[in-house]
C-alpha cells in the first residue's frame, strides 16, 4: 500500500504529470481567455486552470500508466478523493486548488506571479490554505488582492442576504459578492447572520454608482429579487424567519438572479 506521506522522489514524478497536464490546458484556454483585468494569461484565471486540470485528472487517472498520475490514483483508490477546493492563501488571496487526503495540490501556482512554477504541492497543514471562514475574511483579502473598495449591497438589497457585498475596482466598474458556493454557504448556513453582521459594518456606495445600477436594473422588472427596493438588513431578518433550514429554492433563484445580470456595472 503506497504511503500517503509520499517521498520528495514522488511528489516530483508527480509535480511533472501534472505540469503536462497544465501544458495541455493552457493550449486550450490561452486562445481562449488571454486577459483578465488587462492582464495576459495566466494571471487572474485560477479557477479555469484548476477546473480543467481536473476535468483532463477525471479523464486520464482512470487508465493511466504515467507514474505521477498512477500515485494519484493509488491514493484516490485508498479514500482519499480529489476534492477542489477555494480558499485563503495565507490571507493574501483566494486560490482555487485541489486536496487530495494530506496534500494541497495548486496545479495554478503561477496565476498572481507568473514567473512562479505552475505547479505545488505541500503537506495541507503547513500550506497556509484555509477556508474562508467569514465576510470580514474576504473583505480583507478582496481589497488588498482585487484592489476593490467595497461597500454595502444596497443596490439590490432583496439579494442582499445572499450576496451583502458590492465591489468597486479601480476604473469605477462594480459588481455584487460574492456568488460562489463557499460565500452564499457563509450567508445560508448561519441563517444570514453573517450576511446582516457586514451589512451593519459597511458603508453606502457613492451615489453615482447606485444611479448607474438603478439604470440597469430597470431593464429587469420580472425579477423581484433585483428590483424590490428596501433595506438590506431587514431583508436578512425576513430571510431567516421564513424557514428554520435552507431554502435550497430561494438559493437557486437568487444564483439565477444574479447570473442575469451584466459581470460588473
């Protein structure tokens, strides 16, 4: 039976599977995604780097007969499921990686400096990678690695509960969060009291931003959760009194809601 504690012979044999399934990767979505926030391919696109890695492992692991891949797949055989993961990177940004049992595996190593290897892997425990655990986390992290000020989500305060945060990058351009599974998780799963909690702590957006959003969402009155006006907080309170669980309803319909308008406004 393989050792999880794999030796440093090991992880390079694996370090250099991976990189070539990296290598494959890029040629597909280099042409395809080549800036992010002006900035040239790889920067800024961890997410897509880690999701298609993962869609080629889900592939080639199955059959393989390369050593690297093999050892993963050994391990995967003993229980331990490669699992994506998003997270805080030592609180100076958000990765998106893998886990696999013991080990954080970054298959996008080089997406903030691209003169990093593409590839990393440490032990979890000494990684520095971590869930985000509330909104104040992500909030310090968004305004040093995004360069965002971030407000209070009055624009749309029905989906305000799910999504309390309105970001504002450096040219002026905002958008809403965060809409991810791990952050409405945070909303949901505290019955919004984490959602009411930064809402309470957080300033109004300047007027010229919510002007611009009140002209854009005009053009979705069919949609209660982007135009019903309000406030926020007293939105989370209505949230959390209609049901002692998540509504897994209401979630999907603020996801939709939120997946209908423009990326940033």
């Amino acid at each position: 039976m393989l050792d999880k504690n794999l030796t440093p012979e090991q992880l390079t044999i694996v370090c250099a599977d991976l990189a070539h399934l990296r290598l494959i990767a890029d040629l597909k979505l280099a042409p395809t995604i080549p800036y992010f926030a002006e900035k040239p391919y790889p920067i800024g696109r961890c997410r897509e780097i880690r999701d298609e890695v993962f869609t080629l492992l889900q592939t080639q692991i199955p059959t393989t007969n390369k050593p690297g891949l093999s050892l993963l797949k050994e391990l995967i055989a003993q229980g331990s499921p490669l699992q994506k993961a998003w997270g805080s990177l030592r609180d100076e940004y958000f990765q998106n990686a893998f886990i696999l049992g013991p080990w954080y595996i970054d298959v996008s190593n080089d997406t903030v400096n691209a003169n990093k290897p593409r590839i990393e892997i440490l032990p979890l425990a000494t990684s520095n990678f971590t869930p985000i655990k509330d909104f104040t986390q992500f909030i310090k992290i968004a305004r040093s690695y995004w360069k965002v000020d971030i407000y209070r989500n009055d624009v749309c305060p029905a989906l305000a509960p799910y999504m309390p945060l309105l970001c504002v990058g450096t040219n002026g351009a905002s958008w809403l969060g965060a809409a991810n599974d791990d952050m409405l998780n945070i909303a949901i799963n505290s019955n919004f009291k984490e959602s009411r909690l930064i809402l309470n702590s957080l300033p109004r957006a300047p007027v010229h931003i919510v002007q611009r959003w009140q002209k854009v969402l005009a053009g979705f009155s069919n949609d209660h959760l982007l135009v019903h006006e309000g406030d926020p907080i007293k939105y989370c309170d209505v949230y959390a009194k209609s049901s002692s669980k998540p509504d897994l309803v209401k979630r999907d319909a603020a996801v939709i809601a939120y997946s209908s308008l423009p990326k940033s406004v």
